[in-house]
C-alpha cells in the first residue's frame, strides 16, 4: 500500500522539517545481527527472544518521514499505545488535508531502527537523543516495542513497555508514508 513519495511532495514535506530516510525489508533481528556494536549490549539476545521482533520483516522497502527537530508528537508522552496512535492519527488527518496521499503512522521497531541507523548515516548524528518511540510491535499481549535512547551517546535500544501505561520518555513518534491510490 505504500510507495515512494514524489519529487514534490518529498520538497514540500522537506520545507516543513521532514527528513526521508530509507529502510528495508528486513527483520529487527537482522538488522541488530548486522551491527551489534550499534545497539545495547545484549539487543540480539532480548530480539531473538521476542518472536514478534525477530520474525516480523515488512512486506517491502519504505522510504519514511521523520522530523528530527521535533520527533514526538507535542504531549505525547505518559500516555498510553491507544492515545498515542489515536494522536498520531488526528495529526494524519490534519497533513491529508494539504497532502492527501500522505498518512501519517506509528511505525515497527525494525523500521524506527533502520531510520535511526540511516539517519547517523546521513547526518553523522543519531536521530532518537534522548526519547524512546513507541513501536507498533506488541511484544506481550498487554506490552508493546519501544525503540530509542536515553542520552545521545549511548547505543540503540530496543525494549517493551505496557502498552496501557505512559513513560516520561516514550512519546508517540509520526513517521509520514505515502499511499498507493
């Protein structure tokens, strides 16, 4: 459903914030197994722990939009998976509004871990400093993938939290994607 966003609609999205990164179909535990050195000690253990993570793999490569200034929705944070993706989804509406094949989405923690590797390999900086976002994955039933760090230098991680509970530092993170018609 989704596809690569247009010329025009990459430089309209650019001018407000938005940084495209491009992310594969590959599954959390690979992209870990590739670069353990950039994520927490023991990621790969704890991924390939979690059958969500480690067989999850998107049905095809997505180039996503992130705004690196201001990843997380605006008081996104301590609240639950449902606010955050009911957030995420009225924020959606409002950019159909200008870009109709726009959507805005929660993302897998595969996808937010490609994008924050491609983002340092971009800019030289990593994209999540100081937040985790949650991730669409559910890695219980009542616990869901959050994918970030606390301090800029440290390494990528990739943890759960309860999916009806709010954190300090797990905001709701809108990646924007473009629709097939």
């Amino acid at each position: 459903m989704v596809r690569e966003p247009t010329e025009e609609e990459k430089k309209a999205l650019e001018k407000r914030g938005i940084v495209f990164l491009p992310t594969e179909t590959k599954s959390l535990s690979q992209v870990v197994s590739q670069d353990p050195d950039y994520f927490w000690s023991d990621e790969q253990e704890y991924v390939d722990s979690k059958t969500e993570l480690r067989e999850y793999v998107p049905s095809t490569p997505i180039r996503v939009g992130l705004n690196p200034e201001n990843p997380a929705i605006l008081g996104s944070f301590n609240k639950s998976k449902r606010v955050q993706l009911e957030m995420i989804e009225e924020k959606s509406q409002e950019l159909q509004k200008e870009f109709p094949d726009a959507r805005l989405v929660m993302l897998p923690s595969t996808i937010y871990a490609q994008a924050d590797k491609a983002y340092k390999e971009r800019t030289g900086e990593v994209f999540f400093k100081n937040i985790f976002a949650r991730a669409l994955d559910q890695t219980f039933e009542v616990r869901s993938a959050v994918v970030g760090r606390s301090h800029p230098d440290n390494r990528l991680a990739v943890g759960e939290w309860d999916a009806g509970d709010g954190a300090d530092d797990i905001g709701a993170v809108p990646a924007v994607v473009s629709i097939r018609k």
